[in-house]
C-alpha cells in the first residue's frame, strides 16, 4: 500500500483481496446450484443481496422452505454491523454529496472496509471517493461473476470443502488483519493481540449463549468496548 488514493491505485490493492471473493463466491454459486438456484438466479441475489454471509443463510432457508419474513430478518440482522462500519466511514465523507455517502455505503463490505482502515495508516488518516468507490465496484463485480461461475461449474463439484474453498473467507480475513496490525503504528502491537485474544474468547462464550443471527453484532459491540477499556486503562 501507499498514500495514494486514485482509482488506479485502488485496483492495485484491491485486487489481492478480490482472490478470496473469487474462492468463496464460487462456493456460494456451487451451494446455491445444489439448492436448486440456477446461475442466473445465483447472479442476481449476488447483486441484489451482496453479502456472503447473508446469501448463505438466505439460500440455506429458501430450502427448508422457511417463511419470507424469516428469511428478511436473518438477512438483516447478519448484516447489520454494517451499520456500524458506515458510521466509522461516514466522517471521512462528510464534504462528499449524498450520492457519494450513499454509494459507498450500499456497496461497502468487511473487506472494503477492513482494506479502508488499513489505508489509512498509509494516507494520514484520509480517503476519498474515488479510491473507495473504485474498491467497491471492483469487489461488487468479482462477487457477481464468481457467484455465476460456481453455479455454472456446480454440476461438477459435489463437496467443495474437499478443496478447501470453504476456508477461502477466512484466509482472506487473516491476511486483512496481519496486514492491519504490522501496519498501525498508532496501537501497540500487544494491545492489538490482547484485543484480538479477547475477540476470540467473546466469539467462543457467544457460540454457546447467543443465538447465532445475533452472534457477529453482538461481538463487534463487546470487542470494541472491551478495546476501548483495554487502550484507556492499561496503555
């Protein structure tokens, strides 16, 4: 990364984090092939839709022939912390026009934003449109395509866990967060693996007491405060 922030530069970085959109979007099509999707039906719910997780459990729930409503509320409630990460945006934007604000927050995803809070070790603490926006879009569209090949090649593939697909999200989640942490030098890098210990324990406690809807929502609250008390008291 640098400090440039032009949409050039933005395919540039984007473009090692749309690899792991390409392994788990095409799970998601070879999934959604299985349950009876057909590739067009798999690319439209990645454009409309556009959430991994949320389109998993969508597809998962339209199998069971689960209600409507059902289905509207699971997807909203994964998907709700992002209305956390377009307020933690938002104030980079506040001169933008609401055009601009609304763009990158329909398309915003944890990587965009994950791969935002790391540029901005490298740009003074500031980004812009263009480089956000290009982000996005490059993202959105290695999603749709993906979903499509899956669902197209899923007639071929019956258990995509035996090559490891399934793990593609993860990988890419790691990677995000070891890039994060060698590159903040405004934290101490024991705060960061305190703040990262305490996640994991909240995530492990949360899988046995919450409802896992909530889990993610639930989580991102806690560990942010329990970073919060962490940084305050103890560095």
């Amino acid at each position: 990364m640098n400090a440039e922030l032009n949409r050039k530069t933005a395919i540039k970085e984007v473009l090692p984090t749309a690899f792991g959109y390409i392994g788990i979007g095409i799970a998601f099509g070879i999934v959604s092939k299985a349950a009876g999707l057909s590739a067009l039906q798999a690319g439209l719910m990645s454009l409309i839709a556009y959430g991994g997780s949320a389109q998993f459990i969508i597809v998962s729930m339209l199998l069971v022939h689960s209600p409507i409503i059902s289905i509207i509320t699971a997807a909203f409630l994964v998907n709700s912390r992002m209305i956390l990460m377009s307020l933690v945006t938002a104030k980079y934007f506040k001169n933008d026009s609401m055009l601009h604000n609304i763009l990158i927050g329909s398309l915003l995803t944890d990587e965009s934003f994950a791969l935002a809070m790391n540029k901005l070790n490298y740009t003074n603490n500031k980004l812009n449109f263009a480089w956000f926006d290009t982000t996005n879009w490059f993202a959105y569209f290695v999603w749709f395509f993906s979903s499509v090949l899956g669902a197209l090649v899923g007639n071929f593939i019956e258990n995509p866990t035996n090559l490891g697909i399934d793990f593609a999200l993860v990988a890419m989640f790691i990677g995000l967060l070891y890039l994060q942490m060698i590159s903040d030098k405004s934290l101490k890098l024991s705060l960061q693996l305190l703040v990262v210990v305490a996640t994991f324990i909240l995530v492990y406690l949360g899988l046995i007491f919450i409802p896992s809807s909530l889990l993610i929502i639930i989580v991102t609250l806690l560990g942010c405060a329990v970073g919060m008390v962490l940084k305050h008291v103890f560095f």
